[in-house]
C-alpha cells in the first residue's frame, strides 16, 4: 500500500511541475470563434496521425526508459510571443522531467481523445497504467495531457499546464 501510495505522489507531482511557474510571464492568445472555426476546419486526417505518431514516439522513449530521448521531443511556447516558434525546454526543465519520468513506471498507456481547437490550444488526454489489475486490486493509472502545438504546419509536442 506505501507503494502505491509513493507512485501517485509521484504521479501527482510530475503533473504539478509539468505546469509553468504561475510567476513567469504568460504569452495570452485570444482567438475569436471565426479564427477557431477555420484552424478546425481546415485540420485534415494526416494532423491527427501526426499528433497521435509524436505522443506514441514519446510514450514508447518512456515505456523503453529513454528518458532523455523522449524529452527532447517537448517544447514549450514562447512566453514573450506565443505565436512565434515553440522553444525546446532548457536543460533545467529537461532534468526536471527526466527526474519524474524515472520514478513513474509506465507499464502501457492509451490515447483517450484528441481535442483540436487553434494552433496553440488543442489537447491530447492519456492514461498511463503504472500497475495492471491484479484480482481485487484495480489497475493503477494516472491522466496526462499533452498540448501539441501546430507552427508552421508542423506538430509540436508540449506538455499542458495548469494555465490551459
């Protein structure tokens, strides 16, 4: 039982420290209905592959305890301009999310839904199974969010944080 409870603490915290510092200057984007309504409707099949490939190209570097390899993929929006390239998380951020990939073990995990509505703000809902079912006990799984980003008409990977 402190095992379980010692996963979903560190489940907890990689969600909490995935979020950027309330404190940081954030890039707001305030799109109207017309602008939201023709980004989705000129989104075609090959995004959502392109999204569904970079979280499983992620997710299977994490599965297979390639930790750095799977970091290297994320980015993080600009906070001075948010429509300007997405930035690659800084060698602090890097370790800092290579510290909680290590102590959560990732057994499987599966795509729940995708949800596409600007270039900056979509979603792509996980769940990640740290423990499968075993008799009576049920399966322990946690939720992540990814936020992928569309610049240039090229998908990148960030993480969601507290703000989106």
């Amino acid at each position: 039982m402190k095992h379980l409870i010692f996963v979903f603490v560190l489940a907890t915290l990689f969600n909490l420290l995935s979020c950027q510092s309330v404190d940081k200057k954030q890039a707001v984007v305030d799109l109207s209905e017309e602008q939201f309504n023709d980004f989705v409707s000129g989104l075609v099949r090959e995004d959502t592959l392109a999204v569904e490939n970079l979280v499983d190209k992620f997710m299977t570097c994490v599965q297979n305890k390639q930790y750095e390899q799977a970091v290297s993929m994320l980015y993080k929006l600009d906070p001075e301009d948010a429509w300007n390239e997405p930035l690659q998380l800084s060698n602090e951020e890097m370790s800092n999310v290579v510290c909680m990939l290590k102590q959560i073990p990732v057994l499987s995990y599966r795509i729940n839904n995708i949800k596409f509505k600007t270039a900056l703000m979509n979603e792509v809902k996980c769940t990640i199974v740290m423990r499968e079912a075993d008799g009576t006990v049920p399966e322990a799984a946690n939720k992540w969010y990814f936020k992928p980003v569309n610049y240039l008409g090229g998908w990148r990977l960030c993480l969601m944080d507290s703000n989106s």
